[in-house]
C-alpha cells in the first residue's frame, strides 16, 4: 500500500528509541521527509544519518527535550526553513517505564518526570506543529499511550496514569481541529520486543515468562510491527479513524480482557 507520504515532513520524538527509530525507517521507507528528535542528539544524528545512507536523502537529526516550547517551535521553524514544506506528521514515542510503590518516598518525583515525559512533551509537541500543520491544511498525529493506560500493576501507579493521560491528547486534539484537517490517533502498545525489554527479561527466564503471559501468540510483538500500525496512521489511509485509539497488544485483550492481570508486567517503548 502507497501510504502518500513521500515528501512529507514528519517529526518523531524518542526517535532514537526502539520503537522510534524503527518508525523512522520505516517512513524513510514511504518517501518522507523523517525528523528525528531525542534527548540523545548523538543518538538523534545516528539514526539521521543511517536513514540518508540508504534511499532517504531528506533526514534531519535535532536533540531536544520535548517539554521544551522554545526548542520545539525551533525545530519546526528549522525544518520548514531547510524543505519549503509545512509539517505534516508527528509522532511521539519518547517514553520509559520507572517504578515506585506508594511507600516509596521517590513517588512525588517519579509522578513529576512520567507526566513530564509522557504528557506534557506530547502536548507540547503538538502545539508546536500544529500553526505549521493548519496552514499545510491539515495533517496526522500519533501519540504513543500504552496497554496499562486503563488500569495499574504492581508498582506502575505513576506510569499508569501518565499513560492515560496520553490517551487524553488525541481525542482533544481531533475534538479542536478535526474541522480543519487535523486527525489523532492513539497507539496501545503491548509487550514490545525493544532492545530494553529483552535485556529487562533476559535476566530472568521467569520474568520473561510472566512478561509474555498474557500474549495470545506467545512472543514479544516486532517494533516494527507497532512502526507500521504507527505510519498507516500518520498517512492519508487512516481518513475516518480521527481520535481512534489502537491496540497493538498481540491479543492480549483478547483472551484476558481490560482488567488488572498484569502483576506489574507492561511494554518498555
């Protein structure tokens, strides 16, 4: 399937990551024009530049903090200047499970930095693409949320909620800009074979047991698995799905159900 992406600016956050960097790859793959940004420019630029050894000669690698307006409306201004194109696409995978308990005296921070990452850099994201993206006529947003986004496991209490409230921005921004062109959509990942998932269950084989437990299929879903569900809704294609939010659970749900099973157990995007 032709996505229609070719020569079409999209800006990736955590786009050095495992999921990330994939969605990177895989966009070059359709023609666009891939924007890399991460905390870890060094990161950022690697992944820039391995995309424009290959087919894609229209790669930029930026390092930036997402939460950061002034950096991103930076970005956005650069990458307009540098292709004569308004910004299309974003996506924001930028993302990190950490864990504390209600007794645990590092919760009030640990709340602070979820909601820092996974919030408040998604929105501000947003905001920053959006004036590009209305004058453009419109264009797709994809926010990663995750599986746990309805409920809680062991310890996850502050990933949790942050990821709920990720699932907010979507249909928030469809319910503002839908009119104008602009289409959300929300991505559930499951149990996501990245790099630090692997290494988090290689160091116990009951671990990665518990950790695929719940998977219909039995094995870790392929990042670019998530990468392909992410680009399909970052084109054109997905017109009438504004403000959907997508499982890519390995049919996790299927067999168990949106309830509190997961023993602490959730996605490392």
């Amino acid at each position: 399937m032709d996505l229609k992406l070719q020569g079409q600016p999209i800006l990736v956050t955590g786009g050095a990551g495992g999921i990330g960097s994939r969605l990177c790859r895989r966009l070059a793959d359709e023609g666009a024009i891939v924007v890399v940004i991460d905390i870890d420019g060094s990161r950022a630029s690697e992944v820039a530049l391995s995309l424009q050894s290959g087919d894609c000669r229209n790669a930029y690698g930026f390092e930036a903090d997402s939460s950061d307006p002034t950096r991103m409306s930076e970005i956005v201004e650069s990458v307009r200047h540098a292709t004569g194109r308004e910004i299309y696409g974003l996506a924001t995978c930028a993302g990190v499970v950490e864990r504390a308990g209600f007794l645990d005296g590092a919760l009030p921070e640990l709340l602070r930095r979820q909601f820092e990452l996974h919030v408040i850099g998604p929105a501000v994201a947003t905001q920053a693409v959006l004036p590009s993206m209305l004058i453009g006529g419109g264009g797709s947003i994809v926010h990663i949320s995750s599986s746990v986004n309805g409920h809680s496991g062991r310890d996850l209490f502050a990933y949790s909620t942050s990821k709920a409230a990720a699932a907010m921005i979507a249909p928030s921004v469809v319910n503002e800009f839908g009119k104008r062109g602009v289409r959300a959509v929300t991505i559930c990942p499951g149990r996501v074979g990245t790099a630090s998932a692997l290494s988090r269950a290689a160091s116990s084989a009951d671990l990665e047991a518990e950790m695929l437990s719940t998977q219909v299929s039995g094995r870790w879903i392929d990042p670019d698995r998530v990468a392909d569900v992410m680009a399909f809704y970052l084109s054109s294609c997905s017109e009438g799905c504004e403000g959907a939010v997508v499982d890519v659970t390995g049919g996790n749900w299927t067999s168990y159900g949106r309830v509190s099973h997961l023993g602490g157990v959730v996605s490392e995007n």
